[in-house]
C-alpha cells in the first residue's frame, strides 16, 4: 500500500502554476520532510481556482522516483500525496 504524506507548506498558486509550465520541480514541506515533485499533470478541482490535483514524479526527498499523486490547497498551502513507488 503506498503511503499518504501530509503537506504542511508549500507555494503559491502562482508559484505552482510557474514552475508546472516551466517544467521544474515544486518543492512541498511535508511531514517527512521536503520533497521535491515534478508535476506532469494539474487540474484544478474547485471554482475558486485554489485547489488542485495533480501527477507527478518525486525528484528530490523521500522516496525519489517515486509516482506522485496528491491534492494541494494554495490558500492553506496543505494537502496530501499518496507516494507510490515500483507499484506499491
């Protein structure tokens, strides 16, 4: 089973949306530490436009080359990632 990891900081929407665009990695402080994802997919999930979904690839922190899957809320700048890695 691929363990849930709580975000407890990380950027900005406009800071998310940046560095997703510009193909580089955005850095989430998370209870094991920060981790560095490479999101490939971002969609927002509310009509505020502050929460999102998203996909990516850990490139940095616990669990490098890990699946990523997680839920960001950029007005709290909390969520959670669901790490999976080698299809655990």
């Amino acid at each position: 089973m691929a363990p849930v990891v709580q975000i407890t900081g990380g950027p900005s929407k406009g800071q998310l949306v940046t560095r997703t665009l510009s193909n580089l990695p955005v850095i989430f402080q998370t209870t094991l530490g920060p981790i560095e994802v490479l999101i490939e997919e971002i969609n927002e999930t509310d009509a505020t436009g502050d929460h999102f979904s998203f996909v990516g690839l850990v490139v940095v922190g616990t669990r490098t080359g890990a699946q990523v899957r997680g839920q960001y809320d950029c007005q709290g700048m909390t969520g959670t990632m669901t790490l999976d890695l080698n299809g655990s």
